[in-house]
C-alpha cells in the first residue's frame, strides 16, 4: 500500500470515480455492485471494491393500542445496506456504460468524480 501512494504522489492525482449504492434488500445491492463491476472491468478500468459500509439501522415502536392496553408495543425496524465502489482511471466509455446501466428498483445510487 505504501508504494503505491508514493507512485500517485508522483504521477500526480488519478481521476477516480466513487460509487456509492444504498438498498434495503442486501441481495439486490450486491446483484447491483457487481453489474457496475462488469461493466468496469470490460472497458479496462481498476477497480476497488465493493466495500461493505456499517448498516444503518432505524428502529420504531408503536403502540398497539391507544386506549386500555397502553404498555403493549410492537417494534419495527428498517435495515438500509450501503456498498461503496470505487473506480480509478475511467474513459468516457466506461462513463458513458454507467450512465446507460439499469439497475433494479429500490436501489440508490451517488455517483462523485
């Protein structure tokens, strides 16, 4: 690892692209990384990743009833699952591909150059 800043140090700074993927369903957001991945790798570029981010996790509790049954609760909770990829050294081919790229419902994706 340490060769490798020294030589981007320098070559001067590589242009990256960071793709960050959000979902609720764990399956669908690794079906989703590894269709960027591919279509990456077919057109020469290196890339890191996918990197599991820390879940975050949203807990709600409701009441069950309003009136006579007050300490009664039901507990809810919404699991968001995050990846991040990054790419070095993409061609417009490889920006174009991923702005063509059709990725299942539900999940959501941050791309930063």
């Amino acid at each position: 690892m340490a060769k490798k800043k020294a030589t981007e140090t320098k070559e001067g700074l590589k242009s990256k692209i960071r793709i960050k993927l959000r979902a609720y369903d764990h399956k669908v957001i690794d079906t989703s990384a590894g269709q960027i991945i591919d279509t990456a790798l077919r057109y020469g570029s290196e890339v890191l990743g996918p990197t599991p981010l820390p879940t975050e996790i949203k807990k709600y509790t409701v009441t069950r009833s309003s009136f006579v049954h007050n300490k009664s609760k039901e507990q809810y909770e919404v699991r968001i699952h995050k990846r991040i990829i990054e790419i070095l050294n993409p061609g417009a081919k490889v920006l174009d591909a991923l702005r063509n790229l059709t990725l299942p419902a539900g999940v959501n994706i941050e791309i930063k150059m």
